[in-house]
C-alpha cells in the first residue's frame, strides 16, 4: 500500500520538481500558496500532465513518461476532495453521493450503500438538500461520502478546512481524523496551515516553490526544519543569518550574540532560527541582554518585540511569546534560550 | 382569409436552424476553449464575423458556394439537394447568421463553469461525455437556454441572408421578414403592418424569456 511520485513539470515561470512516498497514512504537504502542492495533487489525480517522471501506487503505474504511460482520471481510482468540495450543484445530497457509485450495476446495491454512508456520515436529515443549501461542514462529509463510495485506492485532499470559519476547523478536522481512521489506503493532504498539518498528519513534507523541502515526521520537523523556507511555513518568526564559531557554537551578526547549540553545525550554514516561544527569563544557558520596545497582550499570551543589546539596528526586532500567568512584574533585562532551541538552517 | 404560410415557413425555419445552431454552437465553443491561444484567437473571429457583417454579405457568400453553377451547388444538385430559393435553403441562411450569437453565450456560460466539477466527475471516473451533458450542461443551462433563444430570434428575424438565397416565392420560400418588405414594395400597407404586427409580438415575447431567464440566473 503505498504512493511513490517522482515527477517535474514545467509551466511557464513556475518549476515542478518533487519526489516522495506516502505509505498507509496521512502525509501532509506544507506550502504556502503557489509553491506547487495544489499541481501536485492534479499531476496524481491525472488533470494536470507532467512533463517527466512516474507515478506508481500499489505497483499500478499511473504515469510513466518513459514508457509513455498516463491513464485517465477515471482509470486512476484517486479520490479528491477539492477546496470547494465540487458538489454537482444540480443535484441533492443522495444524488451526489450516487455518482461515486456508477460502478455499482445493481440498482438496489446502489441505494443500499448511499443510505449506509448517509448514515455513516450523518447526513440523513440533509440528503433531499441541495449543495448551496449545506452548511460547511455538511458539503464537506458529502463530498467525501461521495469519494468513499467510490472505493479509491488513495485519498487527496486540497486544503480542506480553508472553506470554512475557524471554529469550525477544529471540529471537522477531528471528524475528519476519525473517519480516516478506517481507511487503510495512503492519504494526501496539502493545507498552508502549521497548525492544522501539525495536528493531523505524522509526516510531513514541505513545498517551496516546486520543490519538494524535506520530509520527516511532523516533530523533527518543527524541531529541526534544516531550510529557512522550512522554519518558515513551520512558523518560525526569528531568522537571521549565522556562521559557525566553534563545533558547537555560532555567531549571528544581526543580534550580535553567540550561541550554543546541541548538534555540530555544519559547515554551510546559513541561519538559525529561534522560535518566539522558546525564550525565558529563568533560562540561564545563551543569555543575553535586551530591552523590550513593544508589546501585545492576546487572550491567553503575550507577544513581545525586543531588542538585544547591541542589535543592528537594521535588522527586525525579535519576537517573544509567553503565558500570560509568566508575566514578570518588572520587565527582565537578559533573556536565554535552550541550545535545543536553536534550529541550524542550511539554504 | 389570412395566407399564414409565411409564418409557418418562418417557425420552421427558425425552429431547425435553432437546433443545428445549438449543437454546433456548444460543439465550437466547448472545444475552442481548450485550443491553443493564436488558433483560439483566430477561429473566434471567423465564427464570430457572421454576427457583424451585413446579412447581404452573409447570402453572397452562400450564393457562391451553393449556386447551382458552382462546384458544391452543382454537386448537391446531382443529388437533389438544392439551397437556392428553397424553403430549407432559408435554414442554412438563417443558421450561419445566427450561429455567432449561439457560440458566444456558450463560450461565456462555459467559461464561468467551476472546472472542478469536471474534474471531480472524472476523479470519480464518470465518462467525459456524461459530464458534459449532466454535469457541464445543467451547470451552464441557463446561459445555453439565453443562447438558444437569442439565435431563434436572429433566425427568425433574418431578412438579408434569406431574401438573398431563397428569395421569395409565395406560398413556397416567403417567410415573414420577406412578406413584409414585398407587401411594402407592392402598395400593400395594411397587409405589410400585419405581419409588421405579428413580427413584434413574436420578438417581444422572446426577449421577454431571455430577460426572465437572465434573472433566474442572477438569482441562481
């Protein structure tokens, strides 16, 4: 049971170029808007042609342009749950989830499926409703009620939860989370959410601009994303640039400050990153002194911008975060951080 | 007792020719959509000249390819097929000029179509062709619907094309736009205000349903 991809395809300005695999499980995809994920999936469900490469899943070759392979969409057996869910808007709930099961010849096999999975999916008061007439949450189980039926060998997902209000997003990614569990075929999901790729995947790769980053499990990951572009989708709000001092050690110009870390650094490194939760005042291992010049209270935190003493001053302010109960009375003069804290960026 | 063959003859026309436009219509513009943006370009001006030249234009070049003289007129003629003051000759004149009205809503009502319902349909491996007619076509139907009456009113209305390539030969090739201007020509007023009526009451009600259509679109 498992997805391979190796493929690269050229549309004007824009370079795809992106390899992975994806076993039985949910591998996310993190990118920010344009940098590919969405061609991606389109390469894999066979709307979007690539220029070169392969595409395997469970041994079936999708795509193979050596061997001058590309099945159809239809042939493919890749179900997608598109960004607005692509309901049929002439048809109802049932009408909708019937069209995943065209395969089935048995009219009364038929019926009986769509009724278990409106059931299944809670749907059963909204069935006779047309799309326009659902609620978020509603368009999206039919939308995936309708791929279900359609027995896919792999699941992608487009952004799933961008369509709808935030506190909604929360709830439907654990019914989403629940009803994949019993899936046992690999799943696909791209979003440009931290939180939500953090929350619902294992393993996750990030994309920049066409290529394919890294992909690791979700907590190496956000510990160690190895690029700045990484740090950056993962949320990381302090970057500069750094040069390695010691084995141990480096030294980032902007802050003037020096830094230990817990790995060797390498030799071409470029930057680190210190995320904004990962100072303390009590902290006692890379202090250093600064001075805070702006703060923003937030229903539960804290955001502070600082600068450290001798900061060129060209460079941004550092951000820091923190519980609103750990608010000092007097604000701290030096700071510290872990050298765990410290991510070693490279490119 | 009125003579009522011309608005027969004008219906039937109007009525074939609506459907041939219709077909040819969303055939040319579902699939130039997808062509190369210099041929898409150019066929769009070709299929869409008929709109903007004079209809007399239009029944000249009909002449020259199915006057009985010329290769193609003469080769249907061998087959007793003759376009040439014809009552079912009116249905070719009025279909060319028709057709760019027909292609036009098309193009636009599929232009506005969500391609990831297409897309979608095919993911779920349901065959191009029964997207197209039960995805993309309900979908885009009320355009289609404009567009289809739009070109009925054309046809119907057509005077320049027709009058160029079946003439008028009462009882057999005058349709109502004809009748009218030979009742004129001839001293006839009140017999060229009747049918100057009857003219009216048909276009009025087909733009009133292209308006009532539009809303329900607006709406939708």
């Amino acid at each position: 049971m498992a997805l391979e991809v190796e493929i690269e395809k050229r549309a004007g300005d824009f370079h795809l170029q992106t390899a992975f695999t994806c076993g039985q499980e949910l591998l996310g995809i993190l990118g920010a808007s344009g940098c590919g994920k969405s061609m991606t999936l389109k390469c894999i469900a066979g709307i979007e042609k690539p220029d070169r490469g392969r595409i395997v899943l469970d041994g079936r070759v999708l795509f193979d342009s050596d061997r001058g392979i590309s099945l159809s969409p239809q042939k493919r057996r890749v179900g997608c749950l598109f960004q607005n869910y692509a309901l049929f808007p002439n048809r109802n709930v049932r009408q909708n989830i019937l069209c995943g099961l065209q395969w089935e010849k048995d009219r009364a096999r038929r019926e009986n499926e769509a009724g278990r999975v409106i059931e299944m999916l809670g749907l059963s008061e909204c069935e006779k409703l047309y799309p326009a007439q659902l609620s978020g949450g509603q368009a999206q189980r039919t939308a995936l009620g309708r791929i279900l039926v359609n027995r896919p060998e792999l699941l992608m997902l487009d952004e799933p939860f961008s369509a709808l209000d935030t506190h909604l997003r929360l709830k439907l990614q654990m019914e989403l989370l629940n009803l994949l569990k019993d899936f046992g075929k690999p799943v696909l999901m791209v979003t440009h959410d931290r939180d939500e790729a953090f929350r619902m995947c294992r393993r996750l790769g990030v994309m920049e601009r066409g290529r394919m980053l890294a992909v690791k499990g979700t907590r190496e990951l956000f510990a160690d994303p190895e690029s700045r572009a990484a740090a950056v989708i993962t949320g990381c709000k302090n970057i500069a640039a750094a040069v390695k001092t010691g084995e141990y050690e480096v030294f980032v110009p902007s802050w003037n400050i020096h830094l230990c870390t817990d790995r060797p650094v390498g030799d071409h490194l470029t930057a680190v990153g210190i995320r904004a939760h990962h100072f303390s005042p009590s902290e006692t291992r890379n202090r250093f002194r600064m001075r805070v010049i702006r703060e923003m209270e937030e229903p539960f935190e804290w955001v502070s911008e600082f600068r450290t003493e001798g900061q060129d001053s060209e460079s941004p302010a550092v951000w820091w975060r923190y519980a609103r109960e750990l608010r000092p009375d007097t604000m701290p003069e030096y700071l510290g951080t872990a050298p765990e804290s410290v991510m070693l960026l490279y490119g | 007792m009125t003579d009522w063959y011309p608005l027969w003859n004008s219906l039937r026309i109007a009525a074939i020719s609506s459907v041939i436009v219709f077909f040819a219509g969303i055939f040319a513009a579902f699939y130039i959509a997808r062509l190369p943006r210099i041929v898409k370009g150019f066929l769009d001006v070709v299929l869409t000249l008929p709109m903007v030249l004079p209809p007399t234009v239009c029944g000249y070049v009909l002449l020259l390819l199915f006057g009985s003289k010329r290769p193609l007129g003469s080769f249907l003629a061998q087959h007793g097929i003759r376009f040439v003051m014809t009552w079912y000759g009116g249905i070719i004149a009025s279909a060319v000029v028709a057709f760019p009205l027909m292609y036009r809503t098309a193009r636009g009502a599929f232009e506005s179509f969500d391609e990831n319902l297409a897309w979608a349909g095919q993911t779920l491996g349901l065959s191009n062709s029964w997207i197209f007619w039960h995805v993309r076509m309900p979908a885009c139907r009320q355009g289609i619907l404009a567009g289809v009456v739009l070109s009925f009113a054309r046809a119907l209305g057509e005077y320049g094309a027709t009058s160029m390539l079946i003439g008028y030969i009462p009882g057999k090739t005058a349709t109502v736009s004809t009748t009218v201007y030979q009742l004129w020509r001839t001293n006839d007023e009140a017999g060229a205000l009747f049918w100057v009526l009857v003219n009216l009451a048909i276009s009025f009600a087909v733009l009133l349903t292209v308006n009532l259509l539009e809303n329900r679109r607006k709406k939708a």
